[in-house]
C-alpha cells in the first residue's frame, strides 16, 4: 500500500496495524517513494511471516546474471556429468 505523507501522519495508528499484519506499507512525498515501514522482527505477534513483497522486490530489482540463469534440467545434467567423471 502507498500512502502520502499527510495520510500517514492522519492514519499512523491504522498504518502501524496494517504493517504488524504483515503489510508493506510505502509513504510516497508527491508522489515518489520516500520510505517503507515494515515489520520490525519480520513477523507478527501472531506468528505469520510477512507477505514477503520486500524480499521479492528486491530478487526482481537484482536479476541474476546470464551464467548464472539455468534450468532445473541443465543443473541435472551438470550434476550428472560431475558424478560420472569422478567413477
């Protein structure tokens, strides 16, 4: 959720609720991004984990590089490669 800076001053209590229910909550100046409140400890008072939307944003803002991006099946094939050279 984003919210400008005078909704969150005006919705702090209700802002601080959504963020211990797990919700990543972007307060935006004009418009443009200014700062995230996330849950301190990563997860609620109740147990539940976050929706995790930081971590997969930044997995999507850091992209692996091109030698690094194989299938499952190449990883296999590798792997297999590897053991039969070692008998």
């Amino acid at each position: 959720m984003q919210v400008n800076i005078l909704e969150a001053k005006n919705r702090l209590s209700q802002l601080i609720k959504s963020v211990q229910a797990g919700e990543e909550v972007v307060i935006a100046n004009r418009g443009e991004p200014v700062a995230r409140l996330v849950p301190a400890h990563g997860v609620s008072k109740k147990g539940h984990v976050g929706s995790g939307q930081a971590i997969l944003g930044w997995i999507r803002s850091h992209p692996l590089p091109a030698y690094a991006r194989r299938s499952a099946e190449e990883i296999d094939a590798s792997i297999q490669e590897q053991r039969e050279s070692w008998e």
